[in-house]
C-alpha cells in the first residue's frame, strides 16, 4: 500500500472517530434519542449497550488513524 492508501485509511479513522464520539457524547445528554438515524438500535442492552458499541468504534478509529499514521511516516522515511 502506498503513502496515499496509509492517508486514506488516516482519514477513515478520523471520520469514524469524530462521529462515533459525537454520537458518544450526544446520547450521554439524551438516552431517550436515536442516534445515527437509527442504525444501531439493533445494539441489545438499549442505551447501555449502543454507548459500549460507540466507545469501542471511537477506539477502534483512533487506533486505526494512529497506526496508518505511523505506517505513513515509516514509508516516506
């Protein structure tokens, strides 16, 4: 893979981490309201459960923007 593939995947975990952190932080204030136009209410364990599936997709993008950063900057190296 090449420096642009490494920047798309960058890029990926950034757009995974802002919205999925955003959706986070929004039903933290409201558990009642549906998040992400309703994608995962099919999460069991309702409002419990869809915050530990958001917390863990926001960790997963900011692992994934961190490793193709490293890979990026080993490449152009």
């Amino acid at each position: 893979m090449g420096k642009g593939g490494y920047l798309g995947l960058q890029i990926l975990g950034m757009v995974a981490l802002a919205v999925f952190a955003q959706a986070a932080i929004r039903s933290l204030f409201d558990h009642s309201a549906t998040q992400l136009w309703g994608a995962f209410d099919w999460v069991p364990g309702e409002w419990g459960g869809r915050l530990i599936v958001f917390l863990l997709l926001v960790a997963a993008g900011t692992v994934l923007a961190g490793w193709a950063h490293d890979r990026g900057k080993q490449l152009s190296r």
